[in-house]
C-alpha cells in the first residue's frame, strides 16, 4: 500500500508548513484550528482562518507547486495527514482524461486563488459565499473529506480491532439439523453502534484494507469452527461435522500469494480444510480467469471447497460451473424473499436446485424469511438453508451456545 493516512497534533503557535516549502502532505483538521498566513514586507499577514472538518495543502500534492501560505495552528490542533504517495498513487491510476482535467482545473483555481489573495492582502473584501449544490466543489470537497477520515477510522478500527465475526447458522432443511456456519464481519463502532459490512467493505476494497482484514476474518472463522466443532463433539460422536463458510472479497482473490494466504490461515488451526468453505461472487472470476483458475485449483487441491456466492445476481456464467472447481451454489436472497409473489423468482430457483442437483452440487438458499418460504425450498431439493426465519446472525458466545443445546446436530 503507499503512505498511508496519519494523526498528528500540533500545540498553539506551532508552524505546519511554511510558504514556499515543497508539499509533501495534505491535512484535515479533526479538532482545533489553524490560521494561513503570508509575508507580506516582513511581516506576516493572516488572510484566512481554517477549523474542524477543513482540509489544506492539498494543491502542492496534486502539481509541483511549493505551498503558498504558511500555516500556524491556533490552538491544540490534530490533524489527519494525508501523503503526497497516496494521492500520487490515486492519481497514477486514474483516467489519463481526468489527470488532465484535474490540471488544467487546478491551474485555473490556482490563477483565480492567487487573485483573490491579492484582493485580500489588499484589504479588499471579498464574498466567496455562493449557493451550494451537490456539485459545487464545496459539497464535492466535503465528499472528499468524509471518505478521507472514514478511510482513517477504518484503519484505526482494523488496528484496535474493533472487527468482529458473527455466525449466521446455516440448516439441513430435509431434517433441521445445524450444518454449519456462515462468517458475516461486522464493525463495533465506537460512537456509532454495529455498521453492517455493506457500509465498509468497498472502502475496504478500494484501500486495500480487505487484504489484512481478511487474513484475520479467515482466521478467526477457523478458530470458531474448532471451538464449534469441539462443542458438537462432546455431544454426539458423528462422522459428519460442522462446516464454516467464509467470504472472500476479488480483491484478495486477485493477490498473487492469496492460495498461501488461505492456507497458512486453516493451517493455524485445528480444522479439516474440506470443512471450510469460501464463498466467492462471480465478479471475482472475471478480472484475470487465468490467476482466479490457478488460485482457486491451489486451494481446492490443499481441500477446501468453494461455493459460489449470490448466484442468479451476477453474470452467472454456466461456463464458470465447469471452468472453477465450485462445489457448493448460494441461491441470493432475492429470489428466495420473493419466490411466493413471483412466479419468475420460483422458476429460477426451481432451475437453479435442479442445476446444482444434476451436477452434483451442494445449495444454499439464503434469505428465508418465513415457514412457507422454508417449505417451498424444502419441496425444490435445496439441500440447505439460511435466513432470518432460522436464524439472525449470532455473536460467537451465542453461537456457541447454539451448538451445547440445538435439538439436532449432523449425525
Ligand atoms: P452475503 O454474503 O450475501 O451475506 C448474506 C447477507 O444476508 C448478510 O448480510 C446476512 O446478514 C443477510 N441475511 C441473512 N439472512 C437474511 C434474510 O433472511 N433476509 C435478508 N434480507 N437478509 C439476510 P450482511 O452480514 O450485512 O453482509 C452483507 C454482505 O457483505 C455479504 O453478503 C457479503 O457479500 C459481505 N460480507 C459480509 N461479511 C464479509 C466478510 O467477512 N468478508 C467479505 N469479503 N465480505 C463479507
Ligand atoms: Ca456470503
Ligand atoms: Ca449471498
């Protein structure tokens, strides 16, 4: 990963940068207050005072411009600091058109900006109030720094682990017996309660975070499974074991050492790796086939298996069924919440169950809700289940719990 994003504190009096310096860093004000300044005669005038939520020095990390004021914190003022190397890497990968138009904008606002100091080291007053819509740059600046912090907390929460894996049960519908486990990451915020994975992880993808994090969440679910499994044990002797399915974002599966990875996570703990399960989406297949086929084929042989995830939602390419050694199929939720009102939703789980059947394949239908939807399923072969009518996902402890009473367990 480049320069990642910091936090730093400066007391009253204390110079941030100085006009003229080479920037190497922009910074948002979490708390405090800083005034700009500039020499003007020998003496330095202040032109503007900046406060929490504000970011600054952010025009010397885009061009080769040397900072043009200086910047002085008024009182005790943290700072998030973002590096010349990541917005560099940011810039590096986007489109060419944009890099340009970023410049030739930036010059402009350089040309307007340094007009308006003039004016105001002038001692002529200047109303930059405007209206402000969605797309002004004011709003698209505040965008810009409430995904900077967001990305900054995200970091900080992966390492004061404030991650935590819940267990949603999945069930063997033909005899209600506890199969297995999916592992769903939730975020314990600290000010904001439990975020849900769909507010987080596509930043977590696009940092790169999701790396990390997932070698934890792969993990962590072994350490459960074996906890879970041990539990099961002491109460009935069974061939059969619990299993445990695991999410696996494109952006690991594209790492080059993601089959190591993966194995030196079940390694570390006492599971049999056919009882873990990875659970990718299709999309994870598309970006380069030839890695994913490899990757895959690498963890497979080592005797994982692997499901594939929100089937029906994506391309759902039948080619991917004979290409990628996938042994177990997730039907998505949206079918199985709408299969009673839609009589397209139940063709396509009727095709889906008779698909993974005919080839052999275990399925999961997630999402069910009610007893009827249990049912229905149940009547179409799907061999497993998983929804809200079952089960909500359970913290570990609960979890647990589950296992040491639940009536039946695989035998
Ligand atoms: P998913 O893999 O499709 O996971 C199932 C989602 O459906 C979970 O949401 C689960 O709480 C929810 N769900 C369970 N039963 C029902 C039901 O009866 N009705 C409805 N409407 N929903 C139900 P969750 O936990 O918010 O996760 C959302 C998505 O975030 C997951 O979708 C998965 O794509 C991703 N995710 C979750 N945990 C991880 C993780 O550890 N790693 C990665 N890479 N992705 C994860
Ligand atoms: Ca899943
Ligand atoms: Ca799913």
């Amino acid at each position: 990963m480049p320069g990642s994003i910091t936090r730093e504190t400066y007391f009253p009096g204390a110079q941030i940068f100085r006009e003229g310096e080479p920037g190497t860093c922009a910074y948002i004000i979490e708390k405090g207050g800083v005034s700009l300044s500039l020499i003007r005669g020998g003496k330095p005038v202040v032109i503007g005072t900046l406060g929490e939520g504000d970011l600054f020095g952010e025009m010397a990390l885009i061009d080769d411009h040397l900072r043009s004021a200086t910047v002085t914190a008024n009182e005790e003022t943290e700072l998030i600091r973002v590096p010349r190397d990541y917005v560099k890497d940011k810039l590096d990968h986007s489109d060419q058109l944009m890099q340009l138009f970023l410049k030739v904008v930036l010059e402009r606002f350089r040309t307007t900006h340094d007009n308006l100091l003039r004016l105001k080291t002038g001692g002529t007053y200047v109303d930059a109030d405007e209206a402000v819509d969605e797309n002004s740059p004011e709003a698209v600046r505040q965008a810009v720094i409430d995904k900077l912090r967001f990305e900054h907390e995200l970091q900080e929460a992966f390492e004061q682990d404030q991650f935590e894996l819940y267990f949603q049960p999945i069930v063997e519908l033909n005899d209600d017996t506890l199969a297995g486990f999916e592992a769903l990451i939730r975020w314990n915020h600290p000010t904001r309660g439990l975020v849900s994975p769909g507010q987080f992880l596509g930043l977590a993808e696009e940092t790169g975070l999701i790396v990390p994090l997932g070698r934890t969440i792969l993990a962590n679910a072994c350490d459960a499974l074996a906890a879970f499994q041990e539990c099961a044990e002491a109460r009935i002797s069974s061939s059969r074991r619990l299993f445990m399915t695991a999410n696996v974002s494109p952006v690991q599966i594209a790492e080059p050492d993601f089959a190591d990875t993966v194995c030196q996570a079940i390694s570390g703990c006492n599971v049999a790796p056919e009882n873990i399960r990875l659970e990718i989406t299709e999309n994870a297949l598309l970006g380069d086939p030839r890695h994913a086929e490899m990757a895959l084929g690498e963890i497979t042989r080592a005797g994982l298996r692997l499901a594939i995830d929100d089937f029906g939602t994506g391309f759902s390419s039948l080619s991917y069924l004979r290409r990628f050694p996938i042994d177990t199929l997730k039907i998505d939720h949206s079918f199985v919440t709408t299969m009673l009102d839609s009589p397209r939703s139940m063709e396509i789980v009727r095709a889906l169950a008779g698909l993974a059947t005919s080839l052999g394949m275990d399925i999961i239908a997630e999402g069910i809700e009610t007893e009827a939807q249990r049912g229905e399923i149940r009547g179409l072969g799907c061999g497993y289940g998983q929804g809200f009518f079952l089960s909500h996902p359970l913290r570990r402890s609960e979890a647990l719990e589950l296992v040491r009473t639940v009536e039946a367990l695989p035998a």
